[in-house]
C-alpha cells in the first residue's frame, strides 16, 4: 500500500484556464440564438457537462430545440471551443501548477484527471503534461455530471487508492460537492466566497507552499 494519498485534479480553471474560452463559445452561441449570458451565469457553468451547460443556456434564454437542433448546437459550440485552444502550449499552464506536478513525480506520487470535459485528453497534450498522469478520467469516462461524485470515484479507482485517500483540487462549487460526496479531502482553488465548502481554499497554485502539499499527501 502507497504511503502516499492520491491527487486528481480538474482540468479547467485549476491545471489551464480554458474557463475564458469556454464562456466566449458558449456567448457566442447565445447571441447566435438571440440572447447573451454573463460571466456570473458562466460561474454555474463551471465543472458541469456540456449536455447540462447548453440545457441551463437554453433555459436562460427561454429556448427550446429540437433533438437534432440540440445536438448541433453542441457540435457547433465544440468547434468554436477547439478552434480557440488549438494553439495552446505549455506556457498556458497556470502559474504554480508545474512546480506542484514536477514535485509530485518526483516523489512518486500518483495523480489523476477527473474532468467534466471531453476535451481534456487534446489540451493536456497541447500543455506536454498528458503522459505524467497516473490514470485520466474525462467526460467520454463518466454519465453522471459534478456534483454527482462519478468522476472521481473512478479515478480513485484507476489510481487504486480508497476514496478517502485522494484528495481533489478543484476551481467550481459543483466540483467541491462532488469531492465530498465522495468522502474525499478537497482543496478549492478560487476565492473563499465561492468555494467555502472546500477543507483548504487557496487563490491559486502560486498560493500554496510545497511544505503543504507534503504534509497532505502523506498518510
């Protein structure tokens, strides 16, 4: 047995902001069918499946589709998305989060994806980090959306560790209730008013020394 806890981390707004890209699809789409959303509707959106993020978009903007309408607006959306991440690199990792991940396989430490997004397989390979995961667990893994605790509990299982040996990192409200539910410590990153929920919230990666990332991991 690992002496270690195990780490997953979500993807957007906690490894990469792709969250900004998101929100420019997603507005873009609202303004094609006639209406807007603001950057707070876009908080609800975080951690959330695209299927339930275009439902809440098209109950926002008081519209109903048809199925295959349905479909192709989320086709159309996913186009937009990559064409705006296609030209991301390395460098679009958010600060701090590399000396975290270096420190992390340095020591051995297992770590998994447990993302919303059926992207996240592309993006981490834009970002060179894809082959330093120990198991990846992404939208096409799972059908049940955060705050449902799916997502992780397979990735707890991929890394062979008990759930409440992993400890989950997390920028969404949806994504912290996800962690709980699966009796995991969670780590909020983002502000203390959103993520009030969370065992330890820090700003950003940048906020949080190496000192506490050895004393959490260590059982």
């Amino acid at each position: 047995m690992s002496d270690y806890r195990g780490i997953i981390f979500d993807l957007d707004g906690v490894i990469v902001d792709t969250a900004k890209f998101h929100f420019l699809a997603w507005r873009k789409l609202a303004n094609d069918l006639g209406f807007d959303i603001s950057l707070d509707q876009n908080e609800q959106l975080k951690g959330v499946s695209r299927v339930h993020s275009l439902e809440q978009i098209l109950q926002w903007g008081g519209k109903t589709v048809s199925e295959a309408d349905f479909e192709r607006l989320m086709v159309s959306k996913n186009e937009d998305y990559l064409a705006r991440i296609s030209h991301m690199s390395e460098d679009d990792l958010l600060p701090g989060v590399k000396e975290v991940l270096d420190f992390l396989t340095e020591n051995d430490i297992p770590f998994s994806l447990g993302s919303a997004s059926k992207n996240a397989r592309p993006i981490l390979k834009s970002l060179k980090i894809y082959d330093r995961f120990t198991a990846i667990v992404d939208g096409n893994d799972v059908q049940k959306a955060k705050p449902d605790p799916e997502v992780f509990l397979i990735a707890s299982e991929k890394l062979q560790m008990k759930p409440s040996d992993c400890i989950v990192f997390e920028d969404s409200v949806a994504g912290v209730q996800a962690a709980k539910r699966a009796n995991m410590i969670s780590i909020g990153i983002g502000e203390e008013e959103v993520l009030g929920e969370a065992d330890h919230i820090f700003p950003d990666f940048t906020q949080i020394q190496i000192e506490f990332i050895k004393k959490i991991v260590t059982k």
